[in-house]
C-alpha cells in the first residue's frame, strides 16, 4: 500500500520559512539607510525654509526682525533690539522618531533680518547623521547674506570644531 503524502515536511516549512525571512530583512536594511538619508535630506530643505521664511517676514512687514537656531529647529529669538520674524519657527525635524540629525553651526545666536530681506549675520550649518556618509550643508554668505545649500566635503564636524565655508561644495545644477 502506497501512503499518500498530505502537506510539507517540517524541514522544508523551515526552510522557506529561513529563505523569506532573509529576503525580507535584505530590504528593510536598505530601507533603513534610503530613510535616515531622506530625513537628512529633508532638515536640509527645511533649514533653507527657516531662512527663506524669516526673509518674507521682514519684507512683507516692513521692518527688521531676529531668528534663531536652535538644536532642532528655527525659533523665535529672543532679542532686545529686534521682533522676533513671524512664520520662521520651523522644526527641522518633520517627524517623532527621527532622533539622529545633529546640527552644527557657526551662526550666531540671533540670525538678524533687515526690512528689505537681507541677512545681515553669516556663518555655516552642517547636518550630520551617523548612519549617513554625507553631511549637507548651508553657508550664509556676507554682505549681501546670500545663502546657498551643499555638501560638507570634510569629515564630519566634532563638538566645538571650526566650520568651513569653502569645505561646503554646492550641489549641481539639475536641468
């Protein structure tokens, strides 16, 4: 008498059981690495945002006014002299759970607006992400406060080191 087989054999539920999950998880660590370089990309744009922000704020109303960079986000300055930019506040973070994104600046404390626009402090910004090779970057260029996004081509920055505008290589022209 001949017995009829019913269903796989414990083995070989293993097995595909072994084979699906290892290609399952060969596309969460890619996607992993895709997300945190978008999160990057991403507080870079909102970093030029923040900026570009407290610039129509000070020409829409007329008058001078302060921003201020924080860890995380673009905040109202506390200033004596200067009204903080209305609309500037922008976290540089658009999520919960994107932990991760250091920002080191050489900006001073109070980002000064003129009425017309222009930006009349300068310095250097630098993203950085552990999991991310490259770090983007934003230079704010004196006199005229001219601002321009790129990629920090030095190692990335430590705690308290100086920051180069010239190490800032702005990006290629798309088109």
């Amino acid at each position: 008498m001949t017995r009829v087989r019913n269903g796989f054999t414990l083995v070989e539920v293993m097995v595909v059981v072994a084979i699906v999950g290892i290609t399952c998880s060969i596309g969460l660590v890619h996607a992993g690495a895709d997300r945190d370089r978008l999160q990057l990309e991403a507080a870079a744009r909102r970093l030029r945002l923040g900026l570009e922000r407290a610039r129509l704020s000070a020409r829409r109303h007329q008058q001078a006014c302060a921003v201020a960079l924080g860890p995380e986000a673009w905040l109202a300055a506390e200033s004596d002299a200067l009204p903080p930019c209305r609309g500037a506040a922008l976290s540089l973070q658009e999520g919960v759970g994107q932990a991760g994104i250091k920002v080191h600046t050489n900006l001073p404390s109070v980002l000064r607006v003129s009425a017309n626009g222009l930006l009349l402090d300068g310095g250097t910004t630098v993203l950085h992400h552990p999991r991310v090779s490259s770090s983007p970057c934003l230079v704010v260029s004196l006199p005229l406060g001219i601002s321009r996004i790129g990629r920090y081509t030095a190692p990335s920055p430590a705690e308290g080191e100086a920051l180069r505008s010239s190490q800032c290589k702005p990006l290629p022209q798309e088109g």
